[in-house]
C-alpha cells in the first residue's frame, strides 16, 4: 500500500485546478485572437485584390471569411466601456 502522502501527490498530479484551467483557456483564446488577426489580414488583402478583378483572390477571400467565421464564436466579446 502506497502512503497517504504518495496518494496525494498523484491526485494533485493529475488534477487541474481552476487556476490552471483559466491559464488554458486565456492561452487558448489568444491563439484564436492571434489567429484571428493573421486571417483578417489576408482576408483584407485578398478582399483588395478581389476588388482589383482578381478571381482566384475573390476565391480565396471567400475561404479566409469562412474560416474566420468559425473561430469568431470562440473568441469572447469585449465588455463594453461607457
């Protein structure tokens, strides 16, 4: 039988605390925002390029806005300031 202290040290080890959990999902979130930012770039120069008769850019801007509508309802809202 393993002692109570090994026990605890195994749980602890494979727990999260709410802490930990909240550190996840703000690193996970930025990934989405960071993301997010890199899409609405490309997506803006296609979208330009687009304007300028460019097909295959037109194409592409559609794909990038597909992509970014997906991660959007990952990425919480700003509060809004007064």
């Amino acid at each position: 039988m393993l002692p109570v202290r090994a026990v605890e040290a195994g749980v602890d080890a494979t727990t999260t605390t709410q802490s930990e959990a909240d550190e996840d999902r703000g690193r996970e979130i930025r990934k989405r925002e960071e993301r997010l930012g890199k899409l609405q770039r490309e997506y803006d120069k296609q979208l330009a390029r687009c304007q300028d008769g460019d097909e295959r850019a037109c194409t592409e801007a559609q794909g990038i806005k597909s992509e970014m509508e997906v991660l959007l309802p990952g990425i919480p809202a700003e509060p809004q300031r007064d």
